[in-house]
C-alpha cells in the first residue's frame, strides 16, 4: 500500500513537472481550447499546484488589498503578493527584472502610457480571457493582450462654496477668463487631457492653449490627490483635470464642498491589465486575470467609487454615471499614448514643468 501511495505521488509530480515545464503561452492557448467545468477544472488544478500569483499593480494600495483579500477567500489554497508602483515605475521595474533574467510577475498593471514600451520589449503575453466578452471594443485590444480593469474619467472641478454654479466652468477655454487667474490648479503630469487635446485640437492649438493657461497663472502642482486636498480646503476655486472618483470619494465621504464638471468630450483612461509573458505561475496568472475582470471582482473596485468599463455595473456613485446621463466620453488606450506621448512630454517640459509649485 506504501509502495503504491509513493507511486501515485511520483506520477502527480511528474504531471505537475510536465505543466510547469510548458511555455505560458502554450497554457494559456490549452486552456482556450476549453470550455466550461473541463476549462475550470483544468485551470483551479494548474492553479493549485503553484500555490501563489504575483501582480504588480499601479492602483491604489487599499484598492489592491480589498482585490487580495476578496481573492484569498474564494481561493484560499493560492497566495496573492503585491507589488505597488505607479505606472512608470511598475513598468521599469519590469524591465529591470527582465534585463538581469529575473521573471517574478506573473499578471501586470501598467499604466496606458507604459504597456506599449512593455509590448515592445516582448514582456507581455497573450491570453484570452473569457470575461473579456464582458467588455466592449474601448476597453480591450482586438489581439487577446489587454483588458481595461479601471477606467479613471478625467473631468473639471470647482470649490462650492467659492464658485456659484452658475460660474462654474464649464469647458477647458472657460479658464482662460480674467476671473480665474490664479486661482486655479493643473497637476504637473495631466496626460489624460492634454492627449485629449491633442486628438481633438492637434498640437498647436494645445501649445497655444497651455500659453494662454500660463499667461492666467494656472497653479502647477505635484500630485492629483493634493490638488483634491486643496481645491476641498479652499485654496483654489478649480481646477482643471481631476480623477473623478477621487472627486466623488471625497464628496460624498468626507463632505468635501465640490463639484464635477464633465467637458465634452470627457477624457477617460482605460488602465489595462495584462499577463507577463514569462509568468512563473501561468495558471494562477489566468485565474487572477479572469478573477478581476469578473464581476464579482469588478464589483470590489466599483464599491471604493472606481468605474468599471464592464458592462452592466454601474458606478457607485450617480453623478459618474456619464452612460445613464449621456455624457460624451472619449477613451484614451495605450495606442493613443504610444501616438502622442513625446508631443506631450515636449509639451509637459516646456509648459508645466517649469511652473511648478510644489
């Protein structure tokens, strides 16, 4: 019976030696092949054996941490690590790892402007998830590389108790006025709206535009969040780009007197998350991937006011609702950063960089 026991254990090994031994992208294509509770089956198995997934993410820690414990408890036999760095430095972390033949990631959160420099170094792999089906054309490439898990509108932002509505602005130009010279506020990296303007303007009227914003003393500050911090407290009447979710979060958490402003079109970045080609753990890396692309997943995000480019959940809060409210909504994906990213860092060094205030 011992004999026979140390039998079925050696066969389990070897079986488990033979999947691991296959390439990621050789799993990932078997288990599309599949369907169903074979394809689950197969996938929970393969997960279990490698017991843990890596994700180097660039959302907020808390958000990744409410992610990791959801995980953990649906599936409690696969450790979740966590790896927190912005866009810029999640891919260049990557990158670094892989120059020196270290492959730790096995799913990756880069931003919009990064993925492309990560597809180009042949670090990204490919893998189909079925709840891509769940998401329109907007919010995944055509190629079965990237999926929007986070879609973070761009909009305009007033202090209430300093601007009426009725003074509210209510397009970019409108902080051109005499009355906002400033006492008004730009963060020193607003990607989202000046590719914006790019698309819609093209890059003089955007040179032209960021002059004349210069000439009004538009206030340029480090850090999306601060700015929030100052336009609650008072410090400016607006501001010109802000995430939206962090405008509602404080709105309707911490009583914030602020309002939203939705330009149109509104700018939205999709943040796409995606597989590393070289994933130590391929199949934990599907079930994390297909786990937060989930609704159940999604929902965790959507419920700390995040929105969601799935379809059918809507926003926590009413007022992000730019669907049900008919808002124009332009997304920006990571071709569209990959097209105009060194126009608007010529942009960025000649205009913003150098007004910074801190």
């Amino acid at each position: 019976m011992r004999v026979h026991s140390i039998w079925l254990l050696l066969a389990l090994l070897v079986c488990v030696s033979a999947a691991s031994a296959k390439e990621p992208e050789e799993v990932w294509a078997e288990l599309g092949r599949l369907s169903g509770s074979e394809r689950q089956t197969r996938l929970m198995s393969g997960a279990r054996a490698e017991r843990k997934v890596v994700f180097y993410g660039n959302i907020e820690s808390d958000n990744l941490e409410r992610l990791r414990r959801d995980f953990e408890k649906r599936y409690p036999d696969i450790r979740l690590e966590i790896w927190r760095g912005s866009g810029e430095r999640t891919a260049n972390r990557v990158l670094t790892e892989a120059r020196g033949g270290k492959f730790a990631a096995d799913v990756i959160g880069p931003s919009n402007e990064n993925l492309p420099t990560l597809m180009a170094a042949g670090l990204i792999g490919r893998y189909n998830s079925p709840e891509r089906a769940n998401y329109g054309d907007a919010h995944k490439d055509r190629e079965g590389y990237w999926t929007s898990y986070d879609f973070n509108l761009v909009v305009m932002a007033y202090n209430t108790r300093l601007v009426p509505a009725s003074q509210a602005p209510k397009k970019y130009e409108d902080f051109l006025a005499p009355k906002w010279k400033g006492n008004f506020a730009m963060d020193m990296d607003p990607d989202r709206a000046v590719m914006l303007w790019l698309k819609l303007w093209g890059e003089q009227k955007t040179q032209r535009f960021l002059q004349e914003l210069s000439k009004n003393d538009v206030v340029i500050r480090k850090g999306h969040t601060l700015i929030t911090q100052l336009l609650c407290a008072g410090e400016y009447k607006a501001a010109v780009e802000l995430y939206a979710y962090r405008l509602a979060t404080v709105k309707y958490e911490k009583g914030c007197p602020v309002e939203m402003s939705f330009p149109d079109p509104t700018p939205g970045g999709v943040t796409p998350i995606v597989v590393a080609k070289r994933s130590p753990n391929p199949h934990a890396a599907a079930l994390l991937l297909d786990y937060i692309l989930s609704e159940p997943g999604q929902k965790v995000l959507v419920d700390v006011g995040r929105f969601s480019g799935r379809r059918g959940l809507k926003p926590k809060y009413a007022e992000m609702d730019v669907e049900g409210k008919g808002i124009h909504v332009l997304p920006l994906r990571p071709e569209d950063a990959a097209q105009l990213g060194e126009k608007y860092q010529r942009l960025r060094e000649k205009f913003l960089l150098a007004r910074q205030s801190g």
